[in-house]
C-alpha cells in the first residue's frame, strides 16, 4: 500500500484519534490505505471503522484489507454524513482527514495531475465527475481564471496568466498538460519553472474538484457527526486548506468571527488541541519530500 502513497506524519494523526479499542472511526481520505491500516491495528472486535474515497482506484487497496471492522465508501467526503446514516451510524469517536492529492494520483501519468508526464487535461479525482481541466482553461472567463489562480494557486502574476490562456486557447485550444506547460513556461519565473507550474495545476485541480466547498462541508458535517470528547483530526497541504481547519476549529466556521451566546460564551463545537500546527520531524523530511508543507491539527468535540 505505500507503494499507493506514503502517509504523512503516521503516528502522529493516529495518535491525535486517542483511540478507543471499541469506538467507531473514520478515514475520509482512504487513498493507499496507510492510516485506515495502522487505525485498524488499535480496534478490537468491537471497533469500527469506515474508509471513504471517491476515487476508484482506492477500492482496490480497499478490497485488499481483510477485517470485519472495516467499511469501504466510495462517496466524496462532502456527504459524510449521508453515507454514515445508510450505514446506521449517527456519531463516531474520531475522524481523519489527509486532504489534497495522493502521491499515486500525481505519479499515475494519465490522471493529468502530473507537471512532469504528457497526458490529457482532466485531473478528476472522481472520474465520473462531469467538470474536467479542460474545461477549467478552455472554457472558463479570463475573470474566472484570473480568480482561481490567484486565490487557489497563490500565483503571483495571476491576471497576466489568465489573459494569456484566453489568448491561446482562441486559435488552439488546450488539449494536454503538455500544452499548458509550454504557456506557463513563458511566464515562470526563472528558476523557479517547477514551482510555478505546480501552483497552477493545484489551482485548476482545486476548481475541478470543488475541494474548498468540499471541505468546508465536511468541516461543517463533523461537528454533528463526532461525540462529544471525540477527536478530529486534519491534515492539510497548502495555506489556504489550513486557514479553514484552523478557522473551524478556533471560531465554529470556515470564514468569520466566532459567534456568542447571550452570555457571552463561545458557540464553536471544538477546542483546539495543538494551538500551534504539527509539523513533520527532519528524519521524515528526508524521505517523504511531501511532508514539507504538511500541517496538522487536532480538535476535541465539546
């Protein structure tokens, strides 16, 4: 299952679960199956635990993990809830959450995820979802670009990209990653080509997969669906994923103040656990390259 992805920070967000060897758990972003196994490792008989991953290649490295305790969802984990209400689940004990891309679906050179292998445009964690990267760049406004660049992707010279895809794409529309990359190429900053070309395909995989509105709607979901004392744990790759979870946990929301109550007190469903975000030791930097921008949080249910 590494093979699939190397799980960042392992021992520390199974720890952050405090797990109880009969609660019920779940791991909203089962990929290569590296955390729901070590997870599983600290159940008894009476444990539980549910998998979800909306990518079909997960089921795979699902089917391979043989215990009753288990439960695959292939179900986006936007629709939590949902999925654990068909199963006769109304709260769990702890949820884990390693958001962003997998190492497989960024070495997996069709998927279009990749700045470094030639292959169409779609990078759609769901394959049966309907909005591909090709329509990202080929379709959407040089307003709507110049947004999802700036605000997804950090890029620097956002508005200048995005008129420059509006002028490409008039007389050739963008068919590959390679075709992009040629464009982008012309407007990096030197030296920093690599960079440069990966804020911009995180940008348009952002859009694609609705990942803020996903998240933010699981952020919301977990405050009903973990018991009070339960843990939520979230691990996030980019600035702006982390300013969500941190918001959530410290205000009760994604965007905005923290909200009171007549007395004055804090109405938020967490308290934050770690104040400060964990962040991968040296000896794992040195392996795992991903662990870099890798911040966790963990948050106990009031």
């Amino acid at each position: 299952m590494s093979d699939y992805h190397v799980p960042v920070m392992l021992k520390e967000c199974v720890d952050g679960l405090s797990i109880k060897p009969n609660g019920t758990y779940v791991d909203v972003t089962f990929g290569g199956g590296g955390h729901s196994t070590e997870i599983l490792k600290h159940l008894n008989s009476e444990g539980r635990l549910f998998g979800f991953d909306q990518d079909i290649d997960a089921r795979a490295n699902a089917d391979k993990i043989q215990n009753r305790s288990f439960t695959f969802v292939q179900a986006n984990f936007r629709h939590i809830k949902r999925y654990l209400k068909l199963h006769g689940v109304k709260q769990v004990d702890g949820i884990l959450a390693d958001l962003g891309v997998s190492s497989h679906q960024i070495d997996e050179p069709m998927r279009g995820f990749s700045t470094r292998s030639e292959a169409d445009l779609d990078m759609r964690m769901d394959l049966n979802a309907s909005l591909n990267a090709s329509d990202v760049v080929n379709e959407y406004s040089e307003e709507q670009l110049h947004k999802l660049l700036g605000i997804y992707g950090e890029v620097k010279n956002a508005k200048t990209l995005a008129a420059a895809i509006v002028s490409e794409r008039f007389s050739k529309p963008f068919k590959t990653t390679k075709d992009l990359i040629q464009l982008l190429d012309r407007l990096a900053p030197r030296h920093r080509e690599y960079k440069y070309y990966a804020q911009v395909f995180q940008a348009i995989r952002i859009e694609v997969n609705d990942e803020m509105g996903a998240l933010e709607e699981f952020l919301e979901q977990s405050a009903e669906v973990i018991k009070p004392g339960g843990r939520l744990v979230v691990e996030s790759y980019h600035s702006l994923e982390d300013r969500m979870v941190k918001n959530f946990i410290n205000k009760g929301k994604v965007f905005g103040e923290v909200e009171k109550d007549f007395f004055g007190n804090q109405l938020k469903p967490f308290n934050a656990i770690n104040r400060k975000p964990i962040e991968a030791n040296e000896e794992e930097l040195v392996v795992n390259k991903r662990a870099r921008s890798a911040k966790l949080r963990i948050a106990e249910k009031i």
